[in-house]
C-alpha cells in the first residue's frame, strides 16, 4: 500500500505554485507490491520552511518489467529519496541546465531523468523501457526519460492532463493535454518545455517528443539536490537534430 503523509500550516493569502490539493496526489491509495522487489512504495510529503519536503522509496506503484534484463540494466533497487522543493518557485532570469540524475519527482515517488543516456544519446531512442515507461539505470534506480503515460497517467482527448510530478524547482509537470483541452508538443512550449497557464502559473508539460519532460529549469533547483556545473549538465537547445548532446 502507498502512503502519503501531507501536512500544511495555513496558507492564507499566499499563492503557492503548486496547492495543498495538488501536493495531496503525491502518493496512492491502491495496495501494490511491486513484481521485482516484493515491496511497497511509499510518498510522503510535508512542509519545511519555504520548501516542501518530499521523501520516497522510489518503488512504483505500477507494473514493471523483469529486471535485471537486456541492454544492461540492473535490478529494481529500493531508494532513500529526500527532495526539498520551493513551495513559491519563481522564474529565474536564466534557466538552469540539467543535471544528471532525478531532475523532478512523479506523484508516486518515482524519479525524472533528463532526455540523455550517460553517453549523451536520447534516451528514448537509444533504451529499452518497459510497459509503464520506466527503467532502472546500473545503480538500480527506477526513472522515467519519457512520457510516462502508459500507467502513471492515462491521456484522454479534450481533457486537461492531471499533476504527474513536481520539478526540483518547485514547477509542477502535467501531462500533454492544456487546461483548453489542447494536446501540446515541444513547439507549443518555451525551451524549458514549459508555459504559463490561462491563469498566469508557470508549469511543465510533457510530450512525446523530445525532450520529452523537461528541457531545461526555469526557475532554481536547491543546489543540495543537484549538481549543476560541468560537461554533465546540458540544455536542450543544446541537442543536434537526433537529441544528442556533447558529454
């Protein structure tokens, strides 16, 4: 069973980016043992400070596929994630690059990656993910490259797409479906992949095409979570037209 602890002082008269409501998704209530581990994930997301701390297991409360398996994959490992994420985010003056590793979490407590395999590759072209859209990398770390639509969320036409996750900076991501109904691709959003919505809030979209879910940050990750210098860490502006980078 997935569980979800979320706990709030008052938030009058601040407009936080992402609400308690949406805060509250992070987590299921539908008992799931996943198929490789025998274990339950678990989400819990409470406030510290400005930020909203959010601590996961990593363990997806989805089908997976048998792993270790081919093109070098590990087993599902169980993680000791500890993301402290702006409640307030803001846009900063220039974006930030991302990092290798998680650059957001899911609302079951699965991480983001970036589009790149450690080669500097597109991910989604290059790897092999199973059913629900998901991988775990040599160091057993289960992580989304793409869109995870297949069982995280399900994608209906006309309607708006729901919260899937939260980026380290603090904006929401949702899925590809707008609040009128439109389904959005990479041209539809700036180079951060992101917008503003009908009321003025910035946020992440993802698509099937690249990149995919984020292409940048928009505002500023707490350095803690990432590392945000070196060859590593790339924009994807910076990607030729196959998606791939220079590492």
């Amino acid at each position: 069973m997935y569980f979800v602890l979320v706990t709030f002082a008052c938030l009058c008269n601040v407009a936080f980016s992402l609400t308690a409501d949406e805060m509250a998704n992070f987590g299921s209530i539908t008992p799931f043992y996943e198929s490789n581990t025998g274990i339950q994930g678990y989400v819990y997301v409470e406030e510290d400070g400005d930020y909203w701390r959010i601590t996961a297991n990593g363990i997806p409360d989805h089908d997976t596929g048998e792993f270790p398996g081919s093109g070098g994959s590990s087993s599902i490992v169980e993680q000791d994630y500890d993301y402290l994420v702006p409640q307030n985010p803001t846009v900063a003056d220039e974006p930030t690059c991302l990092n290798p590793g998680a650059i957001g979490i899911a609302v079951n407590g699965v991480v983001f990656y970036n589009p790149w395999t450690s080669k500097g590759l597109d991910a989604v072209a290059k790897e092999t993910f199973d059913v629900c859209d998901g991988h775990p990398n040599q160091r057993g770390v289960y992580h989304y490259h793409k869109m995870p639509s297949s069982c995280l969320f399900t994608i209906k036409e006309g309607t708006p797409s729901p919260l899937i996750g939260v980026a380290l900076d603090g904006f929401g991501i949702y899925g590809p479906v707008d609040e009128n109904g439109v389904t959005l691709t990479s041209e539809d959003l700036d180079e951060c992949h992101g917008r503003y919505n009908n009321e003025g809030v910035y946020q992440y979209h993802t698509t099937s095409d690249f990149p995919y879910i984020l292409g940048c940050y928009t505002g500023t990750p707490k350095v803690r979570n990432v590392l945000l210098t070196g060859d590593s860490c790339h924009f994807a502006s910076e990607a030729d037209e196959n998606g791939s980078v220079a590492i």
